[in-house]
C-alpha cells in the first residue's frame, strides 16, 4: 500500500492510503471514494497526481451514475466500470465544466485518471479493472 501526500480542501497536508487495482495488466494505485460524502469531494481542488494514481469510486450497488469537473482543475478521463469488473464507457472531461458525463449503463465503480491516461496505457471498453475483495465488498 502506498501513501499519498494531499492537500485537504482547507490547503493543510493530509495523508490517503493507497489501494492497488489492476486495470487491462497496468498496475493503478487508487485513492477510495467510499461514501456519498467523499463522492461528492472526489478530486475537487486537486492540482495534480501522481503517475499511475487514480480515485476509485465505489458504490453500494450497481447503478446509474453521472459526473462532472466543478472546481477540479486538473483534466480527467474517466471509466464506468460494472461489478464484474467490465469497462463500459470511457470519457475525457474538461476541467472546471459543469458538463455532466452520464454513464450509460449501471455501474458499481468509477475511475478517474489524468486524461489521456487510459488511451496511453491502450485500455479501451470491452477491458477488465480487477478490484481486489477488500474493496469490492465493502
């Protein structure tokens, strides 16, 4: 598990835990977004991440999800991924838009990564995110 060095909402340092997934056969180290609150905080005022860091969003149960960049200034991509662990959509997001990126089919999980990260790294729909058990059943 690795650690990340953030800054919270208030600029003072914090510290996240980093989980490891593996997405296609790429190594992605995630920091988890596990309740409606840290959903909704997602990666709002980040300036940056790290190389092969991401934020996993987990859901309760598979459903319909929509995002958008309100106060993340950094450019996204993002990938709806079902409970089986199957890429559905993947989209690219503009920093600080108000656009919603609505996912097309019910979800139990949502990536987000620097833009351009999954086309670098040829993930495309169609691919695998395995999501390790202590994750997944939460």
């Amino acid at each position: 598990m690795a650690l990340l060095w953030l800054l919270n909402p208030l600029g003072e340092p914090t510290t996240k835990k980093l989980k490891k997934i593996l997405v296609g056969n790429k190594t992605v180290y995630v920091e988890l977004a596990l309740t409606p609150l840290e959903h909704s905080q997602g990666l709002k005022f980040r300036t940056e991440l790290g190389e092969d860091q991401g934020m996993l969003f987990v859901f309760s149960e598979e459903c319909y999800v929509s995002f958008w960049m309100e106060d993340t200034p950094i450019p996204l991509s993002i990938a709806f991924i079902t409970e089986d662990g199957l890429i559905t959509q993947i989209e690219s997001m503009e920093p600080l838009s108000l656009e919603s990126h609505p996912s097309q089919k019910k979800v139990k999980y949502v990536l987000e990564m620097e833009r351009g990260w999954f086309e670098k790294n040829n993930i495309h729909v169609g691919d695998k995110a395995t999501i390790p058990p202590d994750i997944s059943e939460r």
